[in-house]
C-alpha cells in the first residue's frame, strides 16, 4: 500500500538492486524511509520509528529541524558556493567557532569524516618530513573510513581485503594500552591517531589513563596527538569533545589539548561537511597548494553547521542528551542480562549494549519491526545514537521496545 503517496517500497528496493552498487550490509526488508520529524521516521507505507540511528551519529537535532530548514533556505537564496581561491563570511565564522570550542590553532574544511582524517595525516606527515618521521600509530579495531589512505590507517583488516597494496606508513596496536604504543614508536613515528570512543569497533571509550598516558608520551617524543572525533565528537557525549566527557572527573579535562581533531557527521547535522582542527604546532603545516578539496566548507555548509552549534547552545541540547543518556542507560541497564541484553556502555548520545546469543543484525532487523532503529557495531553490539534533543519520553519509549523482544 502507497500510504505516504511518495514512493512504492517494492519498486524503490527493486531499483535499487538494479542499479545501486550493493556494497552496503542493507537488510532486504529494510523499510524505505520517506519522512521525518525530530527523532521519528516514517516509511513509505506510512509505518512510524524511533530513530535511535541518527544516519549514523549525524542527524544531532532529529530530523527536519525548522532553523535547519529556514537556513538552508535563506543561505540557498544568497549564495551556496564560491571557490577557496576567495573568501566568505560564512567559512570564517564557522573556523573561529570551532577553533574557540576546541583550542587555539586553524581549521581545514572538507566534506567528510574520512577526508577529515586524510588532511589530519597529511598535516602529521609534512610536520615530520625533515626528520623523516611519517608512521601514524592507530589502534586495533579502530574506524578512520574508507579512502585507500584511511583503510589503511583503520585497524581492522577485512576493511583492506582486495584493495591492496596497502599504503604503507600505519602501525596497529591494542586500544587502551599505553605500553603497546610506547613499545611501537620508533624513530619514524609521526604521529598517534586514535578515537575517544571506538565507534565502529563497538562503543569503546578510551580511558582516562590512556588519554592523559597518550598526551604525555607524545609530547616526551615531540609527535602529534591526532584524535578521531568524527563520530564522538560534537557534543555527542554530552560535552564537545569525547575526551572532556571522558576526562571531566579527573579534572584532567581541562589540560588536555591534543593536537589535531577531525569531525564530520554530527557538525552539518545531516548537511555533508567535514573539518579538521590543527593545533598551534600544526595549523600553517599545510600551506598553499598543499591541500585542496573543491567543496571544502561551501557557504551553505557552514551556514548549516553555525545554526547547529546555535541551536544546540540555544536550547541547551549538550545538557539534555547527557541527562537522556544516563537515562537510556539506566532503563537498558535494568534489562540487561534479560535475553539478548548484555552489557551496556557509553556516554550521551553514544551508548552501547552487547547482543548475547543472538547475532547483532538480526536483533537490528527485530527491534526495526518493533519501531526503533539501532546501528549494529563490531561484532555483536547495538548502538544507540539518539538525537540530541531526544527527549524522556522517547527516551523511555525506546527502552519499552527493546523489552517487548526480549
Ligand atoms: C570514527 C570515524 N572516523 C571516520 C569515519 C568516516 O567518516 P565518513 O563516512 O564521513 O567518511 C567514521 C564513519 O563512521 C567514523 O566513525
């Protein structure tokens, strides 16, 4: 049945399968998502969901947000593009919000996560050229994305299969052991890169130890920290960075800067956009011709990701998506251990729960026809990435559903 008078599921998946490249783990019975409003989606056959997705970590203000959709709008009507051979206003504010967020240094903006991280180890490399260092340290299990260099660079090995050679110059070690990344610096270390919280590996948080274990032994060698904040970065956790939340008992938090951070996702809120913040030591690395993308932080992009940062200032949405994900937490906590339940991890609007006995996709594909979509992680975890301004009642709507397949 037609219901949302927009699309015919059956023929949109048939298409699909004819002329899509098929290299998405996209479920058969996938539903075919037509609308949205805040946290809900709705399919073409007019079935709603709780979208605890978010298009991967991205849609940070729900879906449809009015002030996301007006600025779109005005700024389509004013200007959408021009080239970085000249300025705007726009690109201009956007990098000293970012910049007055995260620490003195510069921003370079691209169009995604992946194009982040490349401009982050391209600045480490060309830093380290004169002394010959241009090994970046990654961890086992990590998630950079899926360009040659960041397939590379992520620590999971079916991500290279079939694309070899493998670009040479990334050295994998454990996540969360300092020892491990001590042992592997050498002289050609240029860099560490790692995520504040795994995502793609399965919602691990880096621990407070590891990160301030981290600043320290790279500062002793005089390398770069590199952190990977595209999917827990942007107030995800609650606090801008990852590493604040993760710091924030330890009254570490506040020291502790690293040297480059990469974002996307969560910054456009859904609009494609993606930067990297270096540091003081790195932020003139890259100099003219160095490093280009033609797209890189359009007019319109950063007219979206500056009603982002406002909204979520404005309406206070860093506070209440800590607040919602103590509370996912609590009411998954009180499940687990109860069917496919197992533990339960994470901060804020990244929160993680182990699938037991079951596989991980199935139970995505259940709790989808219950109304709530999940992201399947690593090998047998469920993600949770709500949107920031989710509120209790959804909130408490999701933990219902989750307990109705138990
Ligand atoms: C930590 C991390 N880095 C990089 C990427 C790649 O981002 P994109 O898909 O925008 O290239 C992702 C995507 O999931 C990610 O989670």
């Amino acid at each position: 049945m037609k219901k949302e008078g927009k699309a015919d599921s059956g023929q949109v998946r048939a298409e699909y399968a004819r002329h899509v490249v098929p290299s998405y783990k996209r479920p058969a019975t996938a539903p075919v998502l037509v609308r949205g409003k805040g946290a809900r989606v709705w399919d073409a056959e007019g079935r709603e969901y709780l979208d605890f997705g978010s298009g991967i970590a991205v849609n940070c203000l729900g879906h449809a947000h009015p002030r996301l959709a007006g600025v779109m709008k005005r700024q389509a009507e004013e200007l959408v593009h021009v080239s970085n051979l000249f300025f705007h206003p726009k690109q201009a504010e956007l990098a000293g919000e970012l910049v007055g967020r995260t620490g003195p240094g510069k921003i370079f903006f691209c169009n995604s996560g992946a194009e982040a991280n490349e401009a982050m180890v391209k600045a480490a490399r060309k830093a380290g050229v004169t002394q010959g260092r241009y090994e970046i340290i990654t961890t086992l299990n990590s998630f950079h994305g899926r360009t040659l260099g960041m397939i590379a660079a992520s620590g999971q090995e079916r991500l290279r299969e079939g694309f070899g050679p493998v670009m040479p110059g990334f050295v994998h070690v454990p996540y969360n052991d300092l020892g491990a990344v001590e042992k592997a610096m050498g002289p050609r270390t240029a860099a560490v890169m790692i995520e504040g919280i795994q995502g793609e590996g399965g919602v691990i948080p880096a621990t407070p130890e590891y990160l301030l274990g981290l600043r320290k032994l790279t500062q002793e060698q005089g390398i770069y920290l590199l952190m990977d904040s595209v999917q827990c970065g942007h107030y995800r956790t609650g606090r801008f960075q990852s590493y604040e939340k993760i710091l924030e008992k330890t009254g570490g938090g506040n020291g502790f800067v690293p040297d480059a951070v990469s974002m996307a996702k969560s910054l456009g809120g859904g609009f494609p956009i993606g930067a990297v913040w270096l540091g003081e030591k790195l932020a003139d690395v890259l100099g003219p011709g160095t490093h280009a993308t033609t797209y890189g932080g359009t007019a319109l992009a950063c007219a979206v990701a500056l009603e982002v940062l406002k909204i979520i200032d404005e309406e206070d949405l860093a506070k209440n998506i800590d607040r919602m994900g103590e509370e996912l937490k609590s009411g998954l906590g009180k499940l687990s251990g109860r069917g496919w339940v197992g533990e339960v991890r994470g901060f804020g609007g990244m929160v993680g729960v182990t699938v037991k006995g079951k596989s991980h996709a199935e139970v995505a594909e259940t709790l989808a026809k219950a109304g709530l979509l999940v992201v399947p992680a690593g090998s047998d975890v469920l993600r949770f990435l709500a949107p920031y301004s989710v509120s209790m009642e959804e909130v408490r709507e999701a933990v219902k559903k989750v307990e109705s397949t138990l």
